[in-house]
C-alpha cells in the first residue's frame, strides 16, 4: 500500500510538471499573439480560483481557509509576485528550454538561503554541490558569448532564487496553515495587484487569444493542484526528480512550437546543474535521517 502511494505521488508530480510546462509554452505563445506580461499574470490567477475553491470545497471544506496568519499570507503574496514576474520573464525573454534549466538551480538557492537565512548546518559536500551547480550555470549561460541575452540569465536566476524563498517561507507558513489554505489565499490575494495592473493594459484580442490566457489560468491551476496533492502520497526527496522531466517538455515545446533547439552549451550545463540540484536533495534526505535516528536512539531525560 505504501508503494502504491509512493507511485501515485509520482505520478501526480509527473502530471503536474507536464500541465506547468504547458503553461510556460501558453506564455510564450500569448506574447507571440500580443498579450503581455500583466495579462498572462491576471489570467493566470484569476482562472485558478475556481479550481482551488472547488478543491478544497471536496476536501476538507471552504471553512478551512479561515486563518489567524493573514499577515504571513500577504507577504507569501508579495514575495510570490515577484518571482511570478521573473519566472513568467524568463519563459519570454529566453528559449523555453534555457528559461526552464535555470530553474533547475532553485535546490541550489535553497541551499545557501538555508545556511544564511535559518542557519542550517550545510558541510561541504553541499557547498560543493552548489558550486559545481553554478558551474554548470556558467556552461548554460556563456556569459562571454552573447548565445542569449545576459539579462535573461540574470531574469532566469531570479525566478530561482525566489522560487527557493518562496519555500523558505511556505515552510514557515506550513507549521499553522494546510497547503490549501496557503493556495487559496495566495491566489486571491493576488488579484487586486493584478487586477490594478491588467486595468492599464486592457486591449482586445481574437478568439484564439482569449483562449490561450484562459488555458494558461486553467492548466497552471491543475498543474499547481496537482503539485501540492503529490506531496500528500510520498515525500519531497522522492518527488523531486521528478520534476526535472520539465526539461524534456521545454524542449520539445520549443522545438514543435517555436522551432527553437537548446544549444550545445545547455546539453553539457543542464546535466550538471540537475546532478547538484539532485545531489543536494539526496544530502538533505540523509541528514533527516540521521537526525531522526539521533532523535530516536536519545535516553528520555
């Protein structure tokens, strides 16, 4: 039962990344159809409410989003704005399978945020992951070869870098709060900044348009749904992975979409970014574990 569990967690974490990788390759063709960034936001947000109300109204009920942490939900909302700016940034700016290499480095990000933001213990053979990580940024990104526009690397790491933040917080927030809870909030929380935005940007479009930014709000919400019910059946170091099958979704979007192929440099870069992102999550299991059995094995005082 146990294994079944396992497996249906991966499944569901496969699925997730497939319907968000979708999402990227909407993004990318919304702009191509003249949407910009503030539209594919809004609609984004706007179109996931239903889905995370109707979600949690099967589950354990619309009451459950009552919360006394309305405050830590605002700033989850801030922080999570603003990644969602460089993140959608970096799918228009960069070919969707670069823009989707660089956030391989968010365990990287993570890293380092935990060793300076919550003091966490990390030895060297984590720092060493994360150097080699950036290495294999350098590879990616051939900062002196002009392959793509700096700035798009620089976008790509940010959305990395508040991707990791983002969980940093989501940890904190998690010791009080459900996982539908925090979504529901962050995606209603969202809409007014959005919605002020989207005000200024308001302009027509044809059919097949609407219906791209319809389905960027759609398939993000079930990709995100779908991401947060994969940790219910198995746990994050088994997950994972998993979601560097984004990558294989990246560039064939590219590829049959916008007939862009990743360079030479991203096929060296992008293995040794996923093996310190992996490496990374393998430690961090094996520290729990050790912890745990430290915790267990202790004389009750």
């Amino acid at each position: 039962m146990h294994s079944d569990r396992v497996l249906k967690g991966l499944g569901l974490r496969l699925f997730a990344i497939a319907c968000l990788s979708t999402m990227s390759a909407l993004i990318k063709l919304a702009e191509a159809h003249g949407a910009t960034l503030a539209e594919t936001m809004f609609h984004r947000q706007f179109w996931a409410v239903p889905l995370v109300a109707a979600w949690i109204a099967m589950g354990p009920g619309l009451g459950s989003v009552r919360t006394r942490r309305f405050g830590a939900h605002v700033s989850r909302t801030a922080v999570g704005l603003t990644g969602m700016v460089f993140t959608f940034g970096a799918v228009l700016v960069l070919p969707l399978a670069e823009a989707t290499t660089l956030q391989f480095t968010v365990p990287i990000f993570a890293t380092i945020l935990g060793a300076l933001v919550l003091r966490e213990s990390t030895g060297w053979h984590r720092w060493g992951a994360v150097i080699a990580g950036f290495v294999g940024v350098l590879i990616v990104a051939q900062p002196w070869s002009g392959h793509f526009p700096l700035y798009g690397a620089v976008v790509g790491l940010m959305a990395a870098l508040f991707v990791a933040i983002v969980a940093i917080l989501l940890r904190q927030i998690g010791k009080t709060e459900s996982a539908g809870t925090t979504v529901f909030w962050f995606s209603v929380l969202s809409l007014p900044p959005l919605g002020l935005a989207y005000a200024f940007q308001l302009q027509p479009h044809d059919a097949a348009t609407w219906a791209i930014l319809v389905a960027i709000g759609l398939i993000g919400g079930i990709g995100q749904l779908a991401l947060t019910g994969s940790l219910r059946f198995a746990p994050v170091s088994a997950v994972v992975p998993m979601d560097y099958s984004s990558l294989i979704w990246g560039t064939l979007y590219g590829w049959l979409i916008f007939g862009a192929w990743p360079t030479p440099y991203t096929w060296i870069g992008a293995p040794v970014i996923i093996a310190s992102g992996l490496y990374i999550v393998w430690r961090e299991r094996v520290r729990h574990i050790t912890q745990t059995n430290s915790a267990t094995d202790a004389p009750a005082s």
